[in-house]
C-alpha cells in the first residue's frame, strides 16, 4: 500500500483546520460561552453561599488526651484483671451542610474521637467530643446505644461545667463526667470518664463493674 507523502499530509491537515474553523464561524460562540456560564453559574440551584467555621475549646480538646495508643487494664467486681486498649484519637473537620444539595454554605465543625475495646469481650466504645455550631455534643456510643451526661443532655454551651464527683461501690472519682444510658435496654447503665484517664468506670444494670487500674 502506498504511504502519504509529507506534502499530502500537509494538505489533509490545513484542509482539517479550515473545516473546523468554517464551522466555529457559523456557530456563534460567544452565546455558548455565556450558555456554559449561566449553567455553572446558577445550575447549582443554591439558595445560600458562605463560609463558617466552628471550633473546639483547648479545654474541649483536652477530654480526648491520648495521642498514641494506650494498653491498661480494668479490674472487676471479683477482682480478675481485664486488658483493654484505648486507640489515639482522631480529629477531623466536616461540614454540617454536606447532605443540603440546596445549600452551598460550608458550615465545618471540629470533631475528635477514640475507642476503647476490652479486648476478649467483643465490647468497644467511642468517645465523641464535637462541635455542633456554637454547641458541643460530647457522647459515649455502644453499638447503637448512646450514654450522655446530665440527663441525656448532648449539647452545651459550656461542657467544663457538668463535671462532678462520683463515688460507686468503693470507689471515689473527682472532676468526672457522668454518662448514662439513654436508651431503655442496655447492659450498661453509666461510664464515669476524666479528662486524664478517659473511661474509668462501667456500671452494669446487673450491678457488676470495671474499673480502670491507675
């Protein structure tokens, strides 16, 4: 088969670009330019725009301290040992509006959180402290169960504030939050939880517990 000579590709090519650009004159481009625009413009279809953001306190940040993983232990009611691991927490920043395909505010709150797994048990919990606006939620989750403080209480202006001594079976704690179940059923009826130590104690409905050994 006989191949093309560089003049004959030549000739196809400019023959090519005077084709195209016939057709671009005939076309009037500006008005498809503006057409794009509009669409990505008002396509959208949003009825707000903004940017505001909404952080932690340092006190806030600070009931959530480990930053590397920790191994302890707890002790129960029969005095066996029970080991558990505490993981670093996470911290992220996410926005409120995100599921609002009307909205194009981004509202973005600070969020941290961690687990604590009794390992051997098949029990993990997570440990919430986030901003929700000009409020914070701090909240223990068990599965689909959620413990708060103050009954049942998610949101505070001022969360320093609801900290309060606790004394159970033996045991004293000072400058601790109280959470309790805010479900109906659980096996779980309240976790005491410091700043320093994370959880330290777990009261079950049938009267055992866990405590964490210092």
């Amino acid at each position: 088969m006989a191949q093309p000579n560089g003049n004959s590709l030549l000739s196809a090519l400019l023959f090519l670009y005077k084709t195209v650009a016939t057709h671009l004159k005939k076309m009037n481009i500006k008005k498809i330019l503006l057409f794009i625009i509009s669409i990505t413009i008002f396509g959208c279809g949003c009825n707000d725009d903004g940017f505001e953001s909404f952080e932690l306190t340092e006190f806030e940040r600070s009931l959530i301290p480990f930053t590397t993983e920790q191994n302890v232990q707890f002790i129960n009611q029969e005095s066996e040992l029970l080991d558990a691991t505490i993981t670093a927490k996470t911290i992220d920043n996410f926005n409120l509006n995100s599921s609002d395909d009307e909205s194009c505010m981004v509202t973005l709150v600070e969020s941290h959180r961690n687990q604590l797994i009794l390992n051997g048990t098949g029990q993990d919990f997570f440990v919430f402290v986030q901003k929700s606006r000009n409020l914070t939620e701090f909240i223990i989750t068990s599965g689909v169960r959620d413990f708060a403080i103050d009954g049942c209480e998610t949101n505070f202006e001022t969360i320093v504030q609801a900290t309060t001594n606790y004394t159970s079976d033996g045991f004293s704690f000072e400058n601790v939050f109280i959470l309790e179940n805010c479900g109906t059923e659980n096996l779980i009826s309240t976790f005491i939880y410091s700043s320093q130590n994370g959880i330290e104690f777990i009261k079950y409905d049938n009267g055992n517990y866990l405590k964490q050994v210092e």
